[in-house]
C-alpha cells in the first residue's frame, strides 16, 4: 500500500504490483493447507475435540502438516479467525483472494468453526493452553475476541469483490457474534482462568481486530496491561511466564502450579509488544505515547552493521543476575535471546515506521473501518410487527379495539417461523466435492430473526424462536413467553450496534394463543 500511494515510476508500479501478488499467494499458499484439512474440519463441527481441529503449522516448503494430531495444541481459534480478520480486510481493499465457489464453501465452513468461540476451550495465542503449561485448554479472551472480530469482518462479504454475486457472500449468525462479544467483556481484562491479564489483548482492544466497543473496558485492558507487564525491554506475555527464563527446566514439558512462583519478577520480556503500543498509538492518535514507546523500542533495537533495526524475540535475565533480579525487580540488564529478527515484531515495527512517516494512514490499514467500533452510535429503535394469522382472529382483536393486518395482507413479505430460518442456514457452506455439509447447529437467535431476508425474489420475515412451541414446550407458557418477549426486545436495543438498518421484531397472534390469553395479557404485549 504504501507503494501504491507514492508509485511515481515504473518500477515502483511493478514493485506494486509484485508485492500485491506476494500477498495473494501467501493467503492462497494457507488456504491451501487448510483445504487439505477439511475432513478435521467437517468432524470438528460436531466434536468439537482437539484432537480434530485444523492443523496450527505446516511445512512452508510442501504445505502438509509438521505434527501429528496430539503432539501439539493445534486448537488454535485465533489463528484461523486471524486468517478469516486478515481475508476480508485484504478483499475490502480491492484483493482477490478467492478464486472459486468450492473455496467459497470452505470459507462460509470456517466461519462455523469459529462461531464458537465463546464456549470453546483452545490452546490460545501462546499455543500452550493453562499457564502452568499442562496441555489443558481453557477459553482465552484473545481467542474469544479475534473471533468476534473476524465474524464482523466476514458478514454479508462478497469473496468474489465487485465481480461477485450472491453465491459468493458469506453469511454469518449475528447472534454467535454477540455471544462473543457478551463473553469477551466479562472476562477482560483477564485473559483466562490461569492468566489474570495478557499482552496479546494488545491484538484485540486494537489493531488487528479491533474487537471491543466499550471504550472504558478499552481504557480498563491497556491500563492493566502496562502496570502489570510492562518492563524496560518490551512487555511481558503474561505473569510468571517461565518461557527461555533461566529457571526454566527444557526437560520438563509442565510445571504444577505452585511452582511458578521461581517465574516471578524474571519473566522474558518481549519487545513485540513496544510494536503493538505504538500501532496502537497511531490509530488513537496519542502522538506521546508513540514517542515514548518508539524511543523505548529504538534503544533495544539490534543495529547490524549495515545499519538495519532488528527486534529480537525477547530480553531475558541473564542466568547469574537471578537473584539481584529477585531482590530488585527491573534492576538487572537483560541480554537478547531467541530469533533475531523476531518476524512477527519486525513486520509490526516496519508497519509501525510506515505509520510515523506518513506513508501509511490508519483507514488504510482497515477498510473495514473497524476501528471505529468503539465511536458513540444513535440509539437504536426496534420495531415490532404484530400480525393475525387470518380474519377470523383479525376481527376478535378488533373486539379489543386493536388493529393489525393478516399475514396474507403483508405480502409480497412472507412470514415464517425461525425453524425454517435455521434450515436455510443449515445449507450454506454445503459442498459434496469437499464432503462439507454446512452448519450443523440449528439455533438461531432474535438478531437473526429480527431483519428482512430475500431468497430467489421472495422476501422474508421470521418470528422469534422463543415463540416456536414444537422447537421446545416452554413456548406454551404464555406468561413466561411474553416476559421472555421483553428482555429479547432489550436485549436487541442493547446489542444491534453492529448490524445495518432497525431491528424488526414480527410478532404473529394465532388461534392457539388467542384462545388462552386473556384480555390483560393481550394489553401487556401491545404496551411492550
């Protein structure tokens, strides 16, 4: 990008050019590997079992897998989320990434395995699940969140761009969305059950995913991140992180939890996370903080001697200065240890530089505007339908002195229960060639029931789930049913700030129910 905006001679357009393709074949080169996974795929979705998830790594010269299924935690939902975040900004921008409608498919089945995010224990960023580094996976906020993100990113996008059309959209449940989002802002900023806070939330309270709306829990998550984390060689993964620290034993592959406390005050320090502050920087526009972070970054740098910044992994203490350290937390000088460069950090600090020069501006780092997701928005007002399910109950509300048209006077709009919305959901992603079958979970929730679809020229309208009495009994207590009305029409008023347009809730009286409500119940649903 930053090419493309100062390109002045041919060569700057070739070199444009050159790195655009280099971009598509690095996305196509993973999608690749991860359509060879697509029977893990297909099995996951109703397992939901580490040991059928998509493979985190794989060989960058073959593209097959490195690992066998359980020699490593290969449950990684930020990762493939990440991919998915990364895919729609890149089409957004004008990439074509996707070539066909099989790989469509595939894409529309990775959404569903993420949609789960909220419930799903997985290994998270630092691949390693609990901290005390016992194989066990736990929900981590980071992958709760990159999740969030890219199913936001991913709704209603066209894969084909400007060429496609509706074969090549990929749909996503607004509710599971949300659900990610509810679970998110209850935990940060914690990171997990073993982690009380993690440097990767840096990922998601801002650049890549941009995935929290409430700017004081924004506030709240950077806020504790740098008073618990921050060091003078870069930030800390997470508190008592034993990784490449002097006490740490190569042979053993756990530690009881106890016994990281000989981690306290000497975790590694990574200066990956001084990058991510001054991204972060960039996009608020706090001019200081990317002033002091870039001065704290440039004096840990490794200079080469043809004058390159490299960032290195991380900064550890070195194995004689342990007990100084100890006794005086930040005193001891730290020496590199790990890959140098770091690639992760080194690309962050390129796109960091390109920032502080101009070069690149935040909006087009995301088309999508994601990072805009946090700005106050209008309040949202929800519209509620109500119809009679014919004229002989249209003139019993008339009784009542209240009005409402039939089902049959609202056409061409045709009104359906969410049961039949859910099978239409069931469908996308289905494809016999790569044996998927779509999505296997037949919920779905008044955020998706509240919009107009249209499906091959007809429109449609669905009713709420909760009112469908042969998806659950419950529905036929009424009393229940209308105050489970209220809380999903708050609820909505809540949670609709992503979504396009007004809510519309469709609320049909038929003769079942007319036959049980009294006159009272009839009065309560109208004043909701």
């Amino acid at each position: 990008m930053a090419y493309k905006k100062n390109a002045d001679m041919d060569e700057d357009r070739a070199k444009t050019y050159e790195l655009e393709q280099s971009c598509v074949k690095m996305m196509r080169g993973l999608l690749t590997c991860m359509m060879r996974q697509k029977e893990k795929l297909e099995h996951f979705k109703t397992s939901q079992s580490p040991l059928d998830a998509i493979h985190a790594k794989y060989s960058s010269e073959t593209g097959q897998v490195v690992v066998g299924d359980s020699d490593w935690g290969h449950l990684q939902i930020d990762a493939v989320s990440l991919y998915l975040l990364v895919l729609a900004q890149m089409t957004a921008s004008g990439l074509q990434i996707v070539f066909s409608l099989d790989e469509v498919a595939f894409i529309q089945n990775l959404v569903f395995y993420i949609e789960s995010a909220y419930c799903v224990p997985d290994y998270g960023i630092w691949e390693r699940g609990d901290k005390s580094n016992h194989g066990l996976p736990e929900l981590n906020a980071s992958s709760i969140g990159m999740a969030k993100a890219a199913l936001e990113a991913m709704n209603e996008l066209d894969l084909f761009g400007a060429r496609g059309g509706p074969s090549s959209i990929i749909h996503v449940l607004a509710d599971e969305a949300q659900k990610c989002q509810a679970v998110l802002q209850s935990m940060l900023p914690r990171e997990s059950n073993s982690k009380e806070v993690d440097s990767g939330l840096l990922s998601v309270i801002s650049f890549p995913a941009f995935a929290v709306d409430d700017p004081e829990i924004i506030k709240l998550t950077r806020a504790t991140i740098i008073s618990k984390l921050q060091g003078h060689y870069g930030l800390k993964r997470f508190l008592r992180d034993g990784y490449k620290t002097p006490k740490e034993d190569p042979t053993r592959l756990y530690y009881e939890p106890w016994e990281l406390r000989m981690f306290d005050n000497i975790e590694c320090e990574w200066p990956l996370f001084f990058c991510y502050m001054i991204i972060d920087g960039s996009f608020r526009g706090d001019k200081a903080a990317v002033v002091e972070y870039n001065e704290a970054l440039e004096e840990i740098l490794i200079k080469t001697e043809d004058g390159l910044r490299l960032v290195p992994e991380l900064y550890a203490v070195p194995s004689d200065k342990v007990n100084e350290e100890y006794k005086f937390p930040g005193s001891q000088v730290r020496v590199p240890l790990g890959r140098c460069p770091f690639m992760w950090a080194q690309s962050l600090y390129i796109l960091g530089r390109l920032l502080q020069e101009g070069f690149l501006a935040p909006g087009e780092l995301d088309p999508l505007n994601r990072r805009l997701g946090s700005e106050k928005k209008p309040d949202v007002v929800v519209q509620v339908v109500i119809l009679a399910e014919d004229q002989e109950i249209q003139e019993k509300l008339r009784v009542f002195d209240i009005h409402v048209q039939t089902i049959a006077e609202v056409a061409p709009v045709e009104v359906q229960p969410a049961r039949v919305l859910s099978h239409l959901y069931a469908y996308l992603g289905r494809n016999k060639k790569l044996g998927l079958s779509g999505r296997k979970s037949r919920d779905v929730g008044i955020l998706c029931t509240s919009k107009l679809y249209s499906l091959q020229d007809r429109i449609f309208a669905f009713t709420p789930q909760l009112m469908d009495q042969q998806r659950f009994y419950i529905a036929s207590d009424y009393e229940l049913m209308i105050d489970n009305l209220k809380n999903e029409l708050n609820f909505l008023k809540s949670s609709w700030q992503s979504v396009l347009g007004r809510p519309l809730v469709v609320f049909t009286f038929r003769h079942v129910l007319l036959g049980i409500l009294k006159s009272k119940y009839l009065k309560v649903i109208f004043s909701i």
